[in-house]
C-alpha cells in the first residue's frame, strides 16, 4: 500500500464518518417533523391533507405484543394457553400465532376475554406522502 492509497483510504473514512452523522441529524429531524405532522392530523382528525401537488395520509395500524420473557405474566400466560389447550397454537407464544387466533371468529368468546389481559395492543401511526395531479 502506498502513501497515495492510504491517505485516500483515510479521507474516503473521515468523508463516510462525516455522511453518517449528517444522516443521523436528517433522520431525527424527520423524526420529529413527521411526530408533529401525525399529531396535528390526529388533532384535528384528518386522514388525508393535501398541500399543492402533495396528499399526505395518516395510516394507522396496530402493534401487537405479548409479555416481555421476563415478565411474570409470561409464565401465567403460558399455563393459560395450556390450560385452554391452545399453546401449540400459539407456537409457544409467538406473537402474530396468538393474534390470528385473537381474530379467529371460531374462537369462544370467553376464551378471548381470557387471554386479552396478557396482550397489548397499540395504536400506531406513520405518514404516505406522494405526489398527485393538480386539480
């Protein structure tokens, strides 16, 4: 390796280095722009705003989870589910097994009521922003 060869290799790094920094400040400035725009939308309950050739919309889906492994309620969790016979429905609680059986019409009612004080679900917001004709 030559002199050359490594003082390009050091200056391509530093340029790299100064990149991912400005990336991090450009994520966390969308970050909080985004924050604000999902509030302003949920406030004034919009779904859709459109500014000039720009439809922003306001999707919202929601997160699911189960106790965290070193949760106390895991453990009753599991009996429950081995009580109702549904463990290995669940894939011994893998999260999205335990929603579809959550949304399964099938399931009894009161089984239901059972296993939904272990389950936590959130509402969650991110915004789609493209660009449409101008009317």
């Amino acid at each position: 390796m030559t002199k050359k060869e490594l003082s390009s290799l050091i200056d391509l790094s530093n340029k790299e280095k100064a990149l991912k920094e400005n990336l991090k400040e450009i994520q966390s400035q969308k970050e909080i722009l985004e924050s604000s725009m999902v509030q302003e939308m949920i406030e004034t309950n919009k779904k859709e705003h459109r500014i000039g050739m720009f439809l922003i919309r306001l999707k919202e889906k929601e997160k699911f989870s189960l106790p965290d492994s070193k949760s106390p309620l895991k453990g009753k969790f599991m009996e429950l589910l081995k009580d109702l016979d549904l463990l290995e429905v669940c894939s011994n609680l893998y999260a999205p097994k335990v929603k579809k059986l959550l949304q399964d019409k099938r399931l009894d009612e009161s089984i239901k009521n059972q296993i939904l004080p272990y389950t936590i679900t959130e509402t969650v917001h991110d915004l789609d922003i493209e660009i449409v004709p101008e009317v």
